[in-house]
C-alpha cells in the first residue's frame, strides 16, 4: 500500500526532483546570485568611477573565496536546520506516542474536540474517533498534524537538503562572475555583471514557476526584485565605504 501512495504522488501529482527540492534550490540560488554580487558591486561602488582601478585578481579571489566559504556555510546550515526540526518532530512524537498509550481516553476526546472544530457533528466525530482509535499511529499521525502543526520530518533528507542547497548556491552563485574570467575589471565588466546577475535572477525566477506553476510574472519578479534591492545595497555600501 505504502509503494502505490508513492506512485499516486508522483504520478497524479507529477512531482518532481525539482519540486521536491524547490526550497533548497531557491534559498541556495538567490542568496548566491546575491551575496557573490555583492562582492563585485562592493568593488565597483568603491571605485567611484567603475571598476578600473581594481585587479581582476582580487575581484575574482575575493568572490570565489566569498562564492565557495557561504557555499559551504549554507549548505551546514540547511543541513543542521533540517536534522533540528527532524529531531523536534521525532520528540513530540515520542511525546505523543507515551500520551496515547497511557491514556488512550483523553487522546479520543481530543480528536473528537479536533473535528468537531472543523464541522463535524457530536455523533459523526465520535464514531470516527471511535474507528481512529484502532490505529494509533495514524491517531498520532493526526496529533501532529492538527494539534501540533508540525509537518511529518521522517522522511526528511538533511544531508541531501544541504548538499543540494550547496550545489545551487554554487552554480547561481558562479554566475556575476563570469565576466571577469573573461575580462579585464572594467566598466563594461560591471555592467556585464549586472546583466548576467539579472539573467541569473530570471532564470531562478523561471524555475520557481516551472515548478509552482504559479503566475510567471509574479514568481520572476519577486526574484529580481528581492536580488536587486540586495545588489543596490551592496553597491551603496561600497560606494559609501570607498568614499
């Protein structure tokens, strides 16, 4: 039974690898688009008059150091992240598991209080209740889900999640540099930086709606949107610092 509920949602519902992994993919992409251009328009907004005046060196050195350190970091982190709540949910668990053994009654009257809360006649909840009850796990699966709110982390993934965080961190996160492996560090090289950073915010915003299917517009502009007060931010910053 537990393997065709598995082929319905992945049928039915057409899940994929990149639906199932949109978070990490997201949160990864655009806070490596972000914070590696925040490197090149931190050199460019102290600069002052472009990007001239700096080595291709230094701007290359300092973003991938920045590029592969926050890589690194965020994909521990989203890794630590995901094994916390599955741990947390593990232990409320355990909570509830001990709460419905040792007192089986009140567990019935609470999931009788739970769907009368959503509309279900005294008679209907307790009967339902009643056939509940001869399935505690899904007794506590119920538990969880209404009384707690927490999402079901058993099958949660934290070393996948941060290496997946991780990878797109890096590719989205490569990409404002581009220009300068081909390139000397000037004007030009910023501007062609901001169009790469841009096209990289689309792309990310594009993935985000491939995966949603929300409205196109709305999950691309939300994506440059959110990148391009960041990059303004760096760049003032720069501006502000390199006098």
């Amino acid at each position: 039974m537990a393997q065709s509920l598995a082929d319905h949602r992945k049928e039915a519902h057409h899940l994929s690898g990149l639906q199932e992994n949109l978070k990490q993919i997201v949160y990864g992409g655009n806070d490596g688009i972000v914070t590696t251009f925040a490197i090149v328009a931190g050199f460019a907004g102290a600069g002052s008059e472009g990007t001239a005046q700096i080595g291709a060196i230094a701007v290359l050195v300092f973003g991938l150091a920045n590029l592969f350190a926050d890589a690194v970091s965020m994909g521990l982190g989203e890794f630590l992240s995901t094994r916390s709540q599955r741990d947390l949910y593990l232990t409320q668990r355990r909570i509830e598991e001990r709460e419905l053994a040792e007192n089986p009654e009140a567990e019935r009257e609470e999931l009788i209080a739970m769907m009368r809360a959503r509309g279900l006649p005294e008679a209907a909840a307790q009967s339902a209740a009643d056939a509940l009850m001869q399935s505690p796990e899904l007794v506590v699966d119920m538990m969880m889900s209404y009384e707690l709110e927490m999402d079901d982390m058993r099958a949660a993934t934290p070393a996948w999640d941060g290496m997946v965080t991780f990878v797109a961190f890096t590719l989205f996160g490569a990409i404002p540099l581009l220009p300068y492996f081909m390139r000397d560090p000037d004007v030009l090289s910023f501007q062609l930086s901001i169009a790469a950073t841009l096209s990289a915010l689309v792309l990310l915003g594009l993935l985000r709606w491939y995966a949603s299917r929300e409205a196109v517009l709305r999950c691309v502009g939300e994506t440059v949107l959110v990148g391009s007060v960041c990059a303004v931010v760096a760049y003032g910053v720069g501006a502000i610092v390199g006098g």
